[in-house]
C-alpha cells in the first residue's frame, strides 16, 4: 500500500437517493431520498470499517433542491479538508439527479489536485439490492488511488469526469455516461484500472468568485429550440428580467428564426446569451456571426459556466 493510500479520506453527505429509506425493500421508486445519515452510510460497508475515514454530514437534501447556498457551502468545506495534509481526498454522497452540475461548478471553482470523488445510488439504502454501498466504497477506492486528481464522479463501476459525465438513464444502475464516451477509467475489485490520462484542467476559478449572498446570484435560465419554438418564452423571461439565457440549440446549436431574433433582441438589452445543444454529446461548432457558442458543454453545464462569468 503507497502512503497515498493511507491518507485520510473524508467523507461528506448531501443526501440522496444512495441515504434513502422506502417501506418496502422492493420499492426502488417510491421512497423518499435523503433519510439516513452519512455515518450510517458507511456503517453499512463493512469494507470500509479498516479505511482511514472521516464523515460529516453537510446537507441533506434531494438533489432536485440542490441550492447555490448549499454549493458555497460544500466548496468551501471541500477546500478546507483539502487544504489539511492528512487528508488524501474527499468523497461526496450526492442525489443522482444534479449530480453531474455539483461536479461542475465544483471543478471550475476548485480545480483540485488531490482527487473529490462525487457518488451516489439509484436505489435507496433500504433496497432488496441497494447499488449504494459498491458505489460509496468504489468512490472510497478512487479517492485513495495515487493517480485519481481533481472532481471525479464514481458509479457503477466507471470513473468519470466532471466535464463530461451526465445521467443518461431515469431508472437503470449504470445511470451515468461520459458525453462523447470518454470513461476514465473501472473500479474493480477495489483498484482503478484507468484507461484514460485526462487533460490538464482549466485554472480554478477559487473561492473568491462564489462569495457574493447565494440569493444574489446571477439568474441564468435554460430555454430550448424545438419544432414551433418561436422565441416567446425568450421575452417572457427578459420581461422579468434575468441576466444570461443558455439556449439549448438543435443539432450544431441551431435555434429558429423566431427563437434567434428573441435572443438577438435579448443580447442587445444586455443579457448574455449561450448556445449549447439538446444534442446527448458533442460541441457546439462556433460559427462567425453566430451567437455565441458553449462549446462542448451540455445545457446545465454552460449555465454554470456562464453564472460562474456573471459573478465577476
Ligand atoms: C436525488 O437526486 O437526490 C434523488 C434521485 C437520486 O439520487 O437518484
């Protein structure tokens, strides 16, 4: 075992389907998320009894409700247990649903070295065959492996990055996909096999940048481009007044005529506007004059993006 292996790990609970209960332990839909506690998360994972651990539970919330109070507060938890020298990295039991936005902003804000690795479950903890306790014990292994750095997302045996990682699946176990199918690596029998290196991350955006009152910041919403699509939820919203629209284009980031004249309209009123697609993987190619583009980053993704610009 390297001594990266035997540093601490840290483990901070948000809630989710992985901690929670239904009646009936053959009920996977009809329960309620975020019942059982961190501690009584890992007291279920008899492996994890011989591990250096350390878990606090930090919110406790169905992800669906995931709040940017509750992101300030995990950033900046993270960043303080990252900063201890004894700690080898951070392990964060989340909701399914918004997961892979937590992942994000995390990312961008952070930037870690030492790995965060972000997990969670389909089915609640009282399951005839719960996915949680495999998926908190992977995550626990790639937190600890000597090559695991910056936020990570562990489930279902895969390994991905926060960039690319999305749910693909409502129900099934293996609800997770890498965009344009870049896996990083397995967790197998408590080892990583990775199989891919990632690139170098951006800077991190720090601290500094998400301190303003959660209720203060920047409203970004997410509008998108179907057959009929003509713009008038576009108007709607800069009537109420917002401050960044990411549109969700068709195909390379295409919106109708209707819909490009509202955003046009919407820019020159001083909202910023960024164009994604509804597409499941792949960049938005920029084209001159266009609006413009979020590159590859899918519709929830740029809207982070474009929040973590407006707080400048
Ligand atoms: C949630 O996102 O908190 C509930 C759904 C899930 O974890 O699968």
């Amino acid at each position: 075992m390297s001594s990266k292996q035997q540093q601490l790990v840290v483990i901070l609970g948000t809630g989710g389907t992985i901690a929670g209960r239904a009646e009936s332990a053959d009920d996977n839909v009809g329960y309620t998320a975020a019942q059982l506690g961190v501690e009584q998360l890992v007291a279920a994972v008899p492996a994890l009894a011989s591990r250096r651990l350390e878990a606090h539970q930090l919110a406790q919330l169905d992800s669906k409700d995931m709040d940017f109070a509750t992101w300030q507060l995990l950033a900046r938890c993270v960043a303080q247990h990252l900063s201890r020298p004894e700690v080898g990295g951070v392990v964060i039991t989340h909701g399914t649903d918004t997961l892979e936005e937590t992942a994000y902003f995390l990312q961008r804000v952070l930037a870690p070295v030492k790995p965060v690795v972000i997990t969670a479950a389909m089915r609640p903890a009282t399951s005839l065959v719960p996915d949680g306790p495999q998926n908190l014990l992977d995550a626990v292994c790639v937190a600890n492996d000597r090559y695991a750095s910056g936020v990570l997302v562990a489930f279902g045996g895969s390994v991905f990055d926060a960039e690319q990682v999305r749910k693909v699946h409502s129900y099934r176990v293996d609800a997770f996909a890498a965009a344009d199918g870049a896996r990083l690596g397995l967790v197998e029998e408590g080892e990583v096999r990775w199989l891919l290196r990632t690139r170098l991350p951006r800077e991190a955006i720090g601290l500094a940048r998400i301190e303003r009152d959660a209720e203060q910041w920047p409203r970004v919403q997410i509008v998108m481009n179907h057959v009929g699509a003509d713009g008038s939820i576009v108007h709607a919203l800069v009537a109420q007044g917002l401050d960044g629209i990411v549109v969700a284009g068709t195909g390379n980031g295409t919106v109708s005529t209707g819909m490009e004249a509202a955003l046009r309209e919407a820019q020159s009123r001083g909202v910023r506007v960024l164009r994604s697609t509804r597409c499941d993987a792949g960049p938005v190619m920029d084209l001159p004059g266009a609006l413009p583009s979020a590159g590859s980053l899918s519709p929830v993704k740029a809207r982070i993006e474009l929040q973590l610009e407006l707080l400048v």
